[in-house]
C-alpha cells in the first residue's frame, strides 16, 4: 500500500521540511507533490522553486518538486527549463485569463510530450488586501477550462484541486469524459459536504448505464492531496478513508486513490 500527498506546500519555517518528514514517517505517506509557490505566494510565507527544489534534493525519494509556473507572466520556454532543473510537475494559480485561454497553449504543449503532469488550483481563493491591483480572478479557475485542456492535450495528466469547489458538477462531469483528468478533495469539501452529496457526484462505476469511457469507477479519477500543515495530514488522510469506507469504494480502488493513480501519474514505482 503507497500513500501520496499529491497536493502540498512548504513554509519557509526553517524546520518545515523536517517536520513533514516526521509526519510522512508516522503515517507511512511515501511521497509528497510540493508545490513552489508563484509570483504572489511568497508573500504569504510559501516557499518558492527553489526552495521546493533544495527539499527535493535534502529528501530525494521523499519529495516531488512541482514548480509554479505563472501563466500570462512567464514565457512558455520556461517549462523546457522547469524539466531540464528536475521538476517532477508543473502547477498553476491565478492566471491572467481563462485556464484554456489560446494564450497559453504553447505552456501545455510543452508539458504533454515531457511527461509531467499539471495541476490546477481550483475554484475560490483566499481574500487578499492585494487582490484588486493583482486582479485575482476566481472565475478563470473553473474546472470546466481543464476540460478544454484536455481535449486539446489528451496525453497530458491534469490535477484538478479542490473538486474545482464550488463547481463541483463541472469537474465531476469533466472527470468522466476525459480519460487523464483528476482531481483532488483538499480544502473544505471533506468537512463540509456529506458522503451521500460525494456519492451523487461520483456515482459511475464498471457496470453503471453511463460511464467512464473507459470503464473505470469515477473514484478511479480522484486522488490524495491535503493541503495542510504536516501535523493535519493525518486528519485529511481519515477524512478520505473515511467517506470511501462510508460509500463503500473497492478495496483496490482506494489503494489507488490514497497512491496508485498518482504513482502512475509521477511516473514512479514505490515498492513496500
Ligand atoms: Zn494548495
């Protein structure tokens, strides 16, 4: 059984690294997606790249190094660079237009034949004093522009975040039409919405009259990631055990939610 956090960040707090560290010990978490954050995340005491980067060589089989890619400000040539450093994915937040805006085509077409996968952030985000002169945009973050994406990119892995909270239909239904499109259930989706509300959203299955294309169970489209401190891993790693349990997901089908899918996607294998 492999356990990936396909979704977190690091402080700057001199002893951040250490402390995830610790905790993925405990709680048998083998590898962690950390994300650097980009032109507006360092000033709210997120690590950028390079720190991500140096994590990833202090702690080489525990840490994925996923770089910030800042889309509308950064050109597309960067991504040759994030894969030449050793980046293993590539995320994004706060675009200057619509995810699937043409502009950034030539970023996602970089991606797809170096094998890394994108992830999305989702939905609402946090009120900032700053928001109006960076012209924050929650709308640009739906999960309905990872669709586009997808279609137009079919060998690219996408992560949506957050279920795309609060349009969650969109990234369900979007889940089920794209082969190579996922998301994960961090922020406040496993607090506040119900197991049966999950359950109506991700309903398909194998044998279901409608399905996945491919015939995969619809929790076969969601993964790991918690989006917390170190010490509230464990908590988000129970939510998810627990509305699985609750909706009675396959035994099997879990594995790959807690790890499988997104060791596939890393291109990696964790024996144990
Ligand atoms: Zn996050």
């Amino acid at each position: 059984m492999k356990i990936i956090d396909a979704h977190h960040h690091l402080t700057t707090q001199p002893d951040n690294l250490e402390r995830l560290a610790a905790e993925c010990e405990r709680l048998s978490v083998d590898k962690v997606c950390l994300f650097g954050a980009g032109r507006y995340g360092g000033d709210y005491g997120l690590a950028m790249d390079d720190g991500v980067r140096k994590a990833m060589e202090q702690c080489p089989d525990l840490i994925a190094a996923f770089a910030c890619f800042d889309l509308g400000f950064d050109p597309p040539e960067r991504v040759d660079d994030i894969v030449a450093q050793g980046f293993k994915g590539i995320k994004f937040i706060n675009p200057t237009r619509n995810y699937d805006d043409k502009e950034f085509y030539p970023v996602y077409e970089r991606m797809e034949p170096a094998g890394i996968p994108a992830i999305f952030h989702l939905g609402i985000v946090a009120h900032k004093p700053t928001d109006k002169d960076r012209d924050i945009n929650n709308n640009r973050m739906r999960p309905i522009y990872l669709d586009t994406i997808a279609r137009a990119f079919p060998d690219l892995n996408i992560v949506g975040a957050h279920l795309g909270n609060p349009w969650y239909e969109e990234a369900t239904m979007s889940a089920r039409w794209n082969p190579k499109l996922y998301f994960d259930l961090s922020g406040s989706t496993l607090k506040k919405k119900s197991a049966r509300f999950l359950g109506d959203l991700l309903w398909w299955t194998p044998d279901t009259r409608y399905r996945d294309p491919e015939g995969r169970y619809a929790w076969e489209k969601i993964v790991f990631g918690s989006d917390v401190p170190p010490e509230e891993i464990e908590d988000v790693l129970d939510d998810y055990r627990t509305v699985m349990a609750e909706l009675e997901v396959p035994e099997e089908i879990q594995a790959k939610v807690l790890g499988g899918t997104m060791a596939r996607l890393l291109g990696i294998e964790i024996g144990r």
